[in-house]
C-alpha cells in the first residue's frame, strides 16, 4: 500500500473513523484492529467494505 494517493488516503482515514465511531471499535482490542485493517485492505482494493448505517456521501452538485 505504498503506492497510494494523498486523496485517497484521506478518504479513508475519515471513513475509518465513522466506522470506528459507528461500531463502537476499540483500538486497544485486537480483534477490532484486525477488522479494521481487513476493511482498509478492501477499501483501497476497491471491494465491498463496511460502511457506517445510514451515511449518505455528499452530492457533487
């Protein structure tokens, strides 16, 4: 994963704290960690990761 763009690790770093917040995830927890890392890995393969419930992303209009 070095080869990403600033953008787009930006993208996920605020995605990764919604669902952090949404799940109620503990960093201290490996099990937590690990999923987390496990959506990171899909996020940025561009497969079907976990969203927070509900989040509707803004509109380019």
């Amino acid at each position: 994963m070095q080869n990403i763009s600033q953008q787009a690790w930006d993208e996920w770093q605020t995605h990764q704290t919604m669902i952090i917040n949404e799940r109620h995830l503990n960093m201290m927890d490996a099990d937590d960690r690990k999923f987390v890392m496990q959506e990171m890995e899909k996020f940025f393969a561009g497969e079907d990761f976990a969203r927070a419930e509900g989040y509707v992303p803004p509109s380019d209009n």
